[in-house]
C-alpha cells in the first residue's frame, strides 16, 4: 500500500440557499466567471415526462442570488451551462444523430432561442468568456458512428456552427477520451486517454503539447508555470499531483490527498476544472468547494 499523502482541504465556494431546497436539482456548473448555477426542478426529474416544462436557475456569485426562470425546457436536456449574457444552455450527453435538439440556448429572460447537435458522447461542455461552447467526448462517442464526436474536442458557436476540431499533431496524437477539459478566457486545456499529454488551445489551433506522466486525472488547474492534476485510478483517487510545467513536459513535485473542507473523503465528485481552479461537488450537489492554485 502506499504512503499516506497528507491532505489538502477543500474551501467552501457558492451555496445554493435553503430556500430552494425543496425543488429538485437537475445539474449544477459553474461558469467561466466564477458564477455558480442550479437548474432546480419542483418535482423529481424522473416524473417530469415527455412533455416540455419550466426550470428555475439560481445564480449565486459572492453570496448574491439571482433567479432566471426558463421557459418550454426540453425534458431530455439536463446538463446546463451559463453564457456571458446571462443566457444559459442545457444539453444532453447522449443523442442520436438525427436528434437536432440535444442543445437548447435560452436568452437572459429565460425564453428558449434555438436548437442544435454538437455529436453524441459529450463528457465536458464548457463556455468560454466570449460564448463559445467547448465540447469533449468520451470514447463512445469518439468511437460511435457520430462523425462530430470523432475528433474529441470541438469548439461551437451559441448557434451550433462548428468553429474549430481537434485533428493529431506531434507528440500527441489521437483523442481516445476527454478525461480532463479546463476552459479559461479563450484557452482550453486538455489531458486525453490514453497517453494523458497535456494540450494546451488557444481558439485557433494546438498551442503545445507537453508529455504528462500522471494518469486518470479528471481535474486540472492551470497558473503560469504550474499545473495541478486531481484524480486517479484505485488507491490514487482524490490525489493532488502538483507540477512544474516546461515547455515540452509536465514534472511531478510534490503529490496530497484533497479532501472536504471538514477533512472528509470526496467520494464520487462533480468536477468543474477553471483556469487556476478546480471547483468540487459531493451529493447532495447543493454547495460548490473549490481548490485554487491561485
């Protein structure tokens, strides 16, 4: 067995207030400044039928709540994303490719504007700052009949036009899985199965690509010349690998084991990887923790 790694403890982040706890929460995220978001429900998901209903989001962002009510929301979309202009987009993991509703964009008031697919299999879909949708897929969507999930990684527009794939480049390779996707500004940052490189995106093509030894990280966050893993297979579940980042590699220094604010184990969490961040959710998915490098 391995060597006990000393702990690293989380640090409380957005809360969802009390006075929502009754409702249902379909999914939570947080966006690309640092805002929190609930899609809550009044009766359970799984009662909500075929049919289209109306969602509450609640905002929270330095204690601050703002509620968005949203209108005709699709029943089988229930990963929500939140837009620079106080829009929002809920989107489903899974969809067939005749399916041109797997994303709906709602504007600021909460009224759906429009549909579109972006490929079956997504495991990450993230905004950056200027509205665009950054999509990663897992294997069986890689490796489905969807072509649009093929390439891995893509980059959307709001309006489901396809601005930017991913295709090999040198010392990287093919995409098998988008274990780990962090969107910060304009850049996005990715460690692919099975070789887990670290690739770094600008919104136009490979910036770099640097040879990572940590493997099965599903979290990352990103600050000058360090990076810091978080996950792993078995025994390394929950660790923190700390890195020093070169121009072609990433070189462990020092490894923790990242736990609740409490000292508590993590269990099986909901990852939102930012910039410098990575933002933590246990159930019941009613408060966001976060690690910051920053």
């Amino acid at each position: 067995m391995p060597a006990e790694r000393p702990e690293t403890r989380l640090v409380p982040y957005a809360r969802l207030p009390r006075k929502y706890r009754d409702r249902h929460i379909v999914h939570s995220s947080v966006d690309a400044f640092g805002r929190g978001h609930w899609l809550l429900t009044e009766h359970p998901p799984k009662d909500l039928g075929s049919d289209p209903y109306d969602a509450l989001v609640v905002t929270v962002e330095d204690r601050v709540c703002h509620e968005t009510y949203l209108h005709a929301v699709l029943p089988w979309c229930p990963h929500i994303e939140a837009l620079p202009d106080g829009g929002f987009v809920l989107a489903t993991p899974r969809a067939d490719k005749d399916d041109g509703q797997q994303v709906q964009v709602f504007d600021a008031l909460g009224r759906a504007t429009g549909t579109f697919r972006v490929g079956d299999g997504f495991q990450h879909l993230l905004a950056d700052r200027a509205g665009d949708l950054w999509v990663g897929y897992f294997d069986e969507g890689v490796y489905g009949d969807d072509a649009l999930s093929a390439p891995g990684l893509r980059r959307w527009s709001i309006t489901g036009e396809p601005l930017w794939s991913y295709s090999p480049v040198p010392d990287a390779g093919w995409i098998d899985d988008c274990y780990t996707l962090n969107v910060t500004g304009r850049t996005a940052w990715m460690c692919p199965y099975s070789r887990f490189p670290l690739i770094e995106v600008d919104d136009a093509q490979v910036v770099r690509v640097r040879q990572n030894p940590v493997r099965g990280a599903s979290g990352l966050a990103v600050l000058g010349e360090r990076a810091v893993f978080f996950s792993g297979y078995g025994d390394d579940r929950n660790r923190l690998v700390d890195c020093r980042l070169t121009e072609t590699s990433v070189e462990p220094v020092a490894e923790s084991r990242l736990v609740r604010p409490d000292g508590g184990r993590l269990g099986r969490p909901r990852i939102v990887s930012r910039g410098s961040r990575i933002h933590v959710q246990v159930k019941p998915f009613t408060e966001w923790f976060v690690f910051d490098l920053a």
